[in-house]
C-alpha cells in the first residue's frame, strides 16, 4: 500500500455519498474531509442535507462546520491549500483519508489543483467588479451563456458569486473562463482513488424529492426564517433557502417554494453529473454496492 492515500467518494445530491463515505471510513480506519461547499456553513444545517451528530460521531469528520455564512471569499483555491495542509500533518499518522461531496470544483482543486487565471490590473478588475454589481441574476445569467457557453453548461446558473467571476475573467482577460480553466494537471504526492456514486434518474428525482420534504418535516423553514435577515449573503443564495425566502416574502406559496426547491434540486443534480462524468478517472457503483466498491479500492491500494 502507498503511504499516502485520498479516497474521494463523489456523486449528486441525494445519491447516498455520506452513508457510503462513513462505511469505507470506518472499513479503512480513516477520517473523513467535506467537499460540499454548502457544508463548510456552521448556520445551514437542514437545507444543506450536513450529517446527523451521530453521523459526525461515528467518524471523525472535517470542513463541517468551519465557516460562517458572514465570512467572504471562502474559493476553490482557498480550500485547496488548507485541505493539503491538513493532509500533509494527516498522513504522518494515518495512510488513507476519505474525501466526500458533490462539489466538483472544490474535489478538482485538491485532486489536479486550482487554475490560476492571468493577473489583470487591478484597475481594471474593480471596474469590472462594480459594473457586474449592478446586474441581476438573470442578466448574468444570459452573458454568461452568450460568452462561455460550455461554462454555463457546467455552473450553478442560480449562484451570482460564480457567474460574476466568469465575467470577470472574461472581461479583463479577453479569453473565455472555461478555456483559462484547462491548466495543466498538477501530480500531487498521495494517490487518488475515485469512486463515483450514481442511480438511474428517476430513481435519484424520487429520492430528492423524498429528502425535500423530510428537510420540511424536520423545520427547514425555521432554519431559513432565522437567516432572513441575512438572505443577502452570497452563501444563502442557494438552493432550499433562496425559494423559501420568496414564500416568506409573499412571491410564492408554500407548497410553490418546495415544489420549486425539488425542482432546482434536480437540475443542480444534473449538473453534477454532467461535471463528474467527464472524469475519465472515476470508477462508477451504485449506493448499495458496497462490497464493490470495498473491493475496487483495495485493488487500487495494492497496486
């Protein structure tokens, strides 16, 4: 077995990556690292699906609960360095880690690095900045798409923080983000096995609606009445909290809001895969495969 070994268990909302994550740590003896972005937010619990305590009790568990929704410009690049940090210390006393979630962007930073775009004056990027300030999300939106195409296939169309930084790139660079974006992959010195999660589509929509309403039973719109003061953060601006802030603001009923959070559920669920399945270096298994996917691994740390 190498000495150095990341397990990342990957896949869309819903599909089954944290059960599945616990039951390989607990099997390799490992400690398990978020790559959920909505996660990392002490204040989001419910809406962002975060493990039970018991759960976060069962294996030890990392970049849960770490930030705060007040904290700003928490990037891809950003947790890249201080996932590797962590690593760097881990692996000194333990030889596997298991990195889970569904956000491709972050997985991709630890695992081939984190792009970095040309230098742009500064000059420049802060004009840019106010100009994008003054658009809605919809204008956004359709620049985005009329500029970079294959990035819009690809971005979560309802988060402005990721649009803007497209345009930004755009503006100040003349070159498209997705083209700046294919950098040469950076060899780091753990190995990776990856380990995609997936269930036929209308199996994962059943499922997704299922935790939608269980997230209601369990008081999501509590949890959302208690950060409407804040519902102007760009961390809040996310699906299952922005629909139900238009309920609170009287744009939706209720029954709109959560049959509208089901439905961008799913098409973020698309997204995510379309992102994952572009990587040739992913070994797909259904949830309940478990022994599979066990065996697959151990193959992969023989080697």
């Amino acid at each position: 077995m190498n000495s150095k070994n990341l397990i990342v268990i990957a896949g869309p909302t819903a599909v089954g990556k944290t059960a599945l994550a616990i039951e390989v740590a607990k099997h390799y003896g490992a400690e398990i690292i978020s790559a959920d972005s909505r996660q990392f937010y002490r204040e989001m619990s419910i809406g962002t699906a975060k493990p039970t305590e018991e759960q976060l009790n069962a294996v030890p568990h990392h970049f849960v609960n770490n930030l705060s929704i007040h904290q700003k410009n928490y990037s891809a690049g950003r947790y890249e360095a201080e996932v590797l940090n962590f690593l760097e210390a881990y692996f000194k006393h333990n030889p596997i880690a298991v990195m889970v979630g569904g956000s491709g962007l972050f997985i991709n930073a630890v695992c081939s690095g984190f792009d970095k775009m040309e230098n742009t004056e500064n000059k420049d990027l802060w004009l840019t900045r106010n100009f994008l300030n003054t658009k809605d999300l919809d204008w956004l939106q359709q620049e985005v798409e009329r500029l970079d195409p294959a990035y819009y296939a690809e971005v979560d169309k309802k988060n402005p923080v990721r649009l803007k930084r497209a345009l930004e790139i755009i503006y100040t660079t003349g070159k498209t983000y997705s083209e700046q974006r294919i950098g040469k992959k950076i060899e780091r010195d753990f190995n990776i096995i990856k380990v995609g999660l997936s269930l036929p589509r209308e199996v994962l929509n059943e499922r997704i609606n299922l935790r939608v309403d269980e997230m209601m039973q369990e008081g999501l719109l509590d949890e959302v009445k208690e950060l409407y003061l804040h519902k102007k953060l760009h961390t809040l601006n996310t699906v299952g909290y922005t629909e139900l802030f238009d309920f609170i603001e009287d744009k939706l009923t209720l029954q709109q809001a959560v049959d509208l959070i089901k439905q961008n559920t799913r098409n973020y669920a698309k997204r995510q895969m379309t992102w994952f399945k572009k990587d040739n270096g992913m070994q797909w298994y259904q949830p309940q495969q478990k022994d599979e996917v066990v065996t697959y691994i151990d193959k992969k740390l023989s080697a």
